[in-house]
C-alpha cells in the first residue's frame, strides 16, 4: 500500500467571492469542512494538512478539533507558496511516497473521485486529473518531486510542474474538477451537472 499525504489549499482572500470563500455554507458546513471531508476517508486524519493565509484566525477555529494545519505567511505571493508550505508541513510529519494536492473550492468533488486517482497512483508517475481538454488538480504526486514542489513560488502553482511531466504523467477524467467556487452565484450552480 502507498502511504499518501493530502494537501487542501485554502489560503486566498477570495477577493471575487467577497472574502472568506472557506467558511462558505456546502451542505450545511463550511466549504473547508466539506472538502476535508470528502479527503478523509482516503487519507485519514494524521495525513492530511490544510494551508490556510487570508483569514487564517477567523478560519481556524472551524476546522475540526484534530485536523493538522499550516498557516503560509506568504499567501499573498500565490498559490506557489501554500504548496510549498503544505510540502514542508508533510515533510515533517512523515514518510510519504506522494501527496494528494487539492482545492478547497472544487465542491463538486466526492470521497469517489479522490480514491480513483489514489487507486491510479504507482508511486512513481504524477496522476493527474482531466478536465477542460487539459490535466490539473487534484493531483497526486510522487516523493521524487517533492523538493520541485517545495521549490515553488508566486502564482504559477504545480502547472509548471503538470507541463515538464506532460508526456509521462497519467490521467484520470474528472469532469467536476472543473467546477469550482469563485463567485457567490457559483454557490446556487452547485447541483447543476457538469458539462
């Protein structure tokens, strides 16, 4: 069995949200709390680290009691930086052959669709998800790219990382990847399938 880490990135202001896009209600709790949950049962408690930046006082206190967290100091230079930090924060924690890098605000996502990639991933090639014609997050990647992505800064985040290893990564089509919350009337699209 592999022994996999998860990161949920939550650090942005949600400047088009109108702030505090985490806290937003998705079936009855907050977004962060929904994707925590949907991540758990693959990961487990002690493997998954959140990265928080704006807001991270207001946004702590509604984490559950347990979960570990990380807070990017640096949050305002990009989603770079939270990936970089969720990797140190992992790194601390444990021995991982890879790491599950996901999105607070992709809400269409289920417990179901985690454990494809995890049942995908071989501990050496990234598993990335397909949708919109291109791969991105969420994305498994493997312990020999752990110090390419701990290198990471400013807005880029791991594309730079998808692109370099386009030809040899595998993919796994994920439609609801390409939902995600950026506006409050996202929030009402929510039950809306997919196109």
């Amino acid at each position: 069995m592999m022994k996999l880490a998860g990161i949920i990135l939550a650090a942005g202001e949600s400047a088009r949200f109108g702030g505090r896009k985490q806290l937003a209600l998705i079936d009855g709790k907050p977004m962060i709390c929904h994707a925590i949950d949907q991540l758990l049962p693959v990961l487990g408690d002690n493997h998954l680290h959140v990265v928080l930046g704006a807001f991270a006082g207001e946004i702590a206190p509604h984490l559950p009691v347990a979960q570990p967290y990380v807070v990017n100091e640096d949050w305002q230079t990009g989603m770079g930086s939270s990936i970089a930090a969720g990797i140190h924060a992992i790194c601390r924690s444990g021995d991982y052959d890879g790491v599950l890098i996901a999105l607070a605000d992709q809400a269409k996502l289920q417990t179901l669709h985690y454990q494809k990639l995890c049942a995908a991933f071989d501990g050496q090639h990234i598993i990335a998800s397909h949708y919109g014609n291109k791969n991105g997050v969420p994305a498994i990647f493997p312990k020999s790219l752990f110090n390419d992505l701990a290198a990471l800064a400013g807005q880029e985040g791991a594309k730079s990382i998808l692109q370099k290893h386009a030809a040899s990564l595998l993919s796994v089509p994920m439609d609801d990847a390409s939902f995600d919350i950026d506006y409050r009337s996202d929030l009402d699209r929510l039950d809306q399938p997919s196109t």
